[in-house]
C-alpha cells in the first residue's frame, strides 16, 4: 500500500530565514521566532540550548543577546512566495504543508531533469539563488519524502518501512499543516504513547482495522503516514465534485482589500462545505491580474472546513502576489478563485477511545438521508460490482440504499483482464504507438498473434502516447505524467481476444496486451487499425 513517489523541499527554521530576509535580523545574529513561546530558532541559538516551545524568559536566560521577532504568519508566507517561483521552474504543481515545506509529484519532473539526483540539485540551486539552503528528498508518502527532505536522502520503495522504523511518533507532527489539524494529532499520539506506542514502526505494525476502532479518521490518517501511503483516505463511495467560489473584482492593488476579499470567499466556501456536510483536504487558490498573469497555488488544509483557516491561506497567499516589493509586480487583481478539493465526508472524528461504532454509523447514515431528502436520491451514491472483463466496464454507480444491489457473479467472465487489475483507468483511453525493435509497427494478425509492418519476427521495443489530431485530452494529459516521450519495453503478455456486448449498439473487439516498460506497466489494447492505453499499473 505504499503511496506514489513524492519529492519534498524543507528549507529550515523558516521563521528565523523569512525574518532575516524581511531584514529585521542579520544571518550573523542568534534569532528567535516567539510569540508566548520559541517558534523557531537560528543554528547558532539552539548550540546555545534555546528549543522550539521554550518560554520567551527560558530562552533570554540561556542566551541573553539573543534577537526575539515577534511571530508573523503573514511575512513567512510573504517572503515563501519567491521560493515557490524558484520551484516553479522545475516543479509543474506543488503542494504548500506549510511556508518552508512543499511536496509535489516526483516521477514527471524527475524524467525531465534525468533523475531524482539531478532534480534535487536544480531545486537546491535555485532556492540558493534566492540566498537561502533548502533540502531535498523522495520517498513513497507524504511523511517519507518529507523525512527524507530532512535527511537529503532518496529512499527506495523497499525501504520505506526500515526508514520510518527508527523516528518517534511525534515526527509524524512535521506534515501537519494546520493549528486544528495539530491538536488532533497531538492528542492522538499522546493517547498512543500512554499506551506504550511510541515508535513510528510500533503503530504502524498495529492492524489497520483496530486502529480505525479506536481511533477514527485521525488515527487511519496517521496510521496511513507511517505506512508510507498517500495522505488521504480512500473513499467507498462515489467521489464528490469539487466545489469553487468565484469572483471578478475591480483592480485590487493593495492588501487591506485583498484581505477583505479574502475574508468574505472564504466564508462564502466555509458555508458550502458545510452545507454539503463536506470538508476538503487541499485549497486552491488562482488569480488573474491586470497584465494578463494568472497565478495559481495549493494549500494542504488537513480536512479542515472553518473559515478561519482557509482566509489565513487565502490572505497569506494573496498578499505575496501583491508585494509590490517583487522585481516584478503582477498588477492588479482582477480575477479570484477558490477551489476546495479532496473532499470527505463531515463528523467522521471518533469521539472517545472507546466510543461504539455503531452510534457513528447511524450518526452518518441519518446524515446520507438528510442529503438524500434535500438534493434527491442520485446525491449519494455507492460502487456496485456488476462484473466484466476490464476495469471500465465491472462497476457502475448506484443510488445508495435504493437499489437491491447484486454481488459479483460467481461464473468466470472468459477473456477477463488478470487481476490485479490497473490502478488507473481512463475514461477515454489514449491512442499510443507501439514499435517494433526494426522500426515497424507491430499490429495484431488474424491469428491473434503479434506481427510486424517491417519484418516477420516482431519484438516490440518501444510505446508512446500519440494525440488525436494534435489534440491533447485529459487522459492524454494524465498519462503523460507517467509517459514522457518514448519509452523502452522490456517484457509483455498475450495478446489475447475479448469480444464485449455482442447484443448491443456499443459492441466491441479487442485484442489486450500486458506491457511491461520504463515506468509503470501498461495495459493496452488493439481495436480497428489502432492500440489503446486502457490502464496503468501505479
């Protein structure tokens, strides 16, 4: 269960670094970040025994001419901006846990720089043009490639878990990315520590189902992290839309009314979520000014809907655009939205160690009826397994509790796709070019076997994606993330023939060929005078 391949870029003590470029600290000086307490500290202040959450008194004591800068969340995100454009180059989509902490999507960018090695220097040396030392690293999962980033390391599929064995419970706290989010972990790790689970390895050696018992959707979330899995949970039901706020605006130059503007969307998306009882796990902030620039971020907000929170996000984010302080100011703004994505389902917290399961239950199924009541019965919907012979066509939607439901049919389907079955599967599989190692292309005879334009033994080489008409669809689009120009083939299986829906307008005749090549195996199938990409297996 190990999540995707994600890179992670840290740029230590932030607090203490924007302070220093905001110029109210020279790098030579031991700096303290505080409010009621030590935020961040500078190397030369933590020799001197000063440490993150020591009283302002405590660490005056310990170092008497130290420089205390009065906490700003505002300047931290403010100076981050320069940093995101600097990433920008190399990284198409970013995600900010926090200012000083982004992760993004490492495959892609990584096969355009030539390697994870050299991504991680073209980030470091653009970082470093803007006079500030970042680390690098990648890992499957949020919480390994931000470890890794802390270490400048690059850790392989197989060893994740011997990675996140040996750290405390507690590392688990540097992904969080909001103050209500923080609460929830701290008090679930501290409840897991009263336990005698202290250890990273510790929970996650514990069964996943318990730990859901015992300790909801925080503790799955958690559970998920030191597994070395994606952030977010899986869903069992049908996915929810993405919902945005929208506004053009007069030309907004200065940041008092942007925080206003800020204020009243945020509200506007905080009362959306919840009367869809919904909450969203990432923000998106875009915008467009008044030379034509559109700019555009994501916020990690840790499944938090409250009004607070997302202006916080919004405002920081926004007022970075706007510092005219930059070489080169964007303008005005003209345009604003907000995009509240990843979605879950609200009230799914486990409210005491110990709680029954069967009152949450009944909490979310009067829940579904409510929404069912106000939006009708297609408003929520469940997966039903119909069965087939491919992963596009073996499950359909359905109205939840409406329909009698049927279970997958005990007959083998012959023909069918071996399982496991892609992890990706694209509504409109992409056209792609599969070559032979002569140059030719390979087709399938009439004998189902492969066969060749330019010579009698085929052997593919070489498949790429190849757009209609030059046009790029969606699923065009998503499989070039794993598909970058050419790429070698170095193993298949079959081909073998499936005839669907011979009764109906719809029918079909295919020929299916497992590829194994550089990346992610692929399945694709040949149909009329053309191969398809119908699946990738991430």
């Amino acid at each position: 269960m190990l999540g995707t391949l994600r890179g992670a870029l840290w740029v230590p003590d932030w607090p203490v670094a924007a302070a220093i470029a905001s110029s109210l600290a020279s790098p030579e000086d031991l700096v303290a970040v505080c409010d009621t307490r030590v935020r961040a500290a500078s190397p030369g202040a933590r020799k001197r025994g000063v440490r993150a959450g020591d009283t302002r008194r405590k660490a005056l004591s310990l170092v008497p001419d130290l420089v205390v800068i009065a906490r700003d969340d505002d300047r931290d995100e403010r100076v981050f901006g320069a940093v995101l454009d600097a990433i920008d180059d190399h990284v198409a989509s970013t995600i900010i846990v926090r200012p000083g902490l982004v992760t993004f999507g490492a495959s892609a960018p990584a096969r355009m720089a030539g390697g994870l090695d050299e991504l991680a220097q073209a980030l470091i040396s653009s970082v470093a043009s803007q006079s500030e030392e970042s680390q690098v690293g990648f890992g499957s999962g949020l919480l390994t490639s931000v470890l890794a980033a802390r270490a400048g390391a690059n850790v392989p599929p197989e060893e994740t878990a011997s990675f996140l064995e040996p750290f405390p419970l507690d590392a688990v706290m540097s992904v969080v990315g909001t103050e209500t989010a923080r609460k929830e972990w701290e008090s679930t790790i501290a409840t897991l520590k009263a336990l005698g689970v202290a250890m990273i390895g510790q929970f996650a050696a514990l069964d996943h189902a318990q730990v859901a018992s015992r300790f909801g959707l925080t503790g799955t979330v958690l559970w998920r992290l030191c597994q070395g899995a994606d952030h977010v949970v899986p869903h069992t039901t049908a996915p929810a839309s993405d919902i945005a706020i929208r506004r053009h605006v007069e030309a907004i130059s200065n940041e008092e009314q942007a925080v206003f503007l800020a204020k009243q969307m945020s509200d506007e998306l905080a009362e959306k979520l919840a009367e869809r009882m919904q909450v969203c796990g990432q923000l998106m902030v875009s915008a467009r000014f008044s030379n034509g620039m559109e700019k555009s971020r994501t916020w990690s907000v840790d499944g938090v809907n409250r009004a607070r929170d997302m202006t916080d996000r919004v405002r920081w984010q926004i007022s970075g655009w706007l510092d005219h302080r930059q070489e080169q100011p964007l303008g005005e703004l003209i345009y604003l939205e907000l995009v509240a994505t990843d979605l879950s389902p609200a009230g799914t917290q486990q409210t005491s160690l110990w709680g029954d399961r069967r009152k949450g239950q009944e909490q979310a199924q009067r829940s579904v009826l409510r929404v069912q009541g106000m939006l009708g019965d297609s408003a929520v919907q469940s997966v039903r397994f119909t069965g087939g012979r491919s992963p596009d066509s073996a499950t359909e939607f359905e109205n939840w509790q409406l329909s009698k439901g049927s279970e997958e049919p005990a007959k083998p389907w012959v023909g069918a796709i071996p399982r496991p079955w892609p992890s990706i599967v694209f509504p409109e599989p992409p056209r792609v070019a599969l070559l032979c190692q002569c140059g030719g292309n390979v087709y399938v005879g009439s004998e189902i076997e492969l066969a060749c334009t330019g010579c009698e033994g085929p052997e593919p080489a070489s498949l790429s994606l190849v757009a209609d008409q030059g046009k790029r669809t969606p699923s065009y689009s998503h499989a070039s993330c794993y598909y970058t120009g050419r790429v070698r083939v170095w193993n298949y299986a079959g081909p073998w023939n499936v005839s669907g829906r011979w009764w109906a307008k719809d029918a079909y005749r295919r020929a299916y060929l497992q590829v194994g090549v550089e990346g992610p195996a692929a399945l694709i199938y040949r149909s009329g005078a053309s191969w398809f990409l119908e699946g990738i297996y991430s």
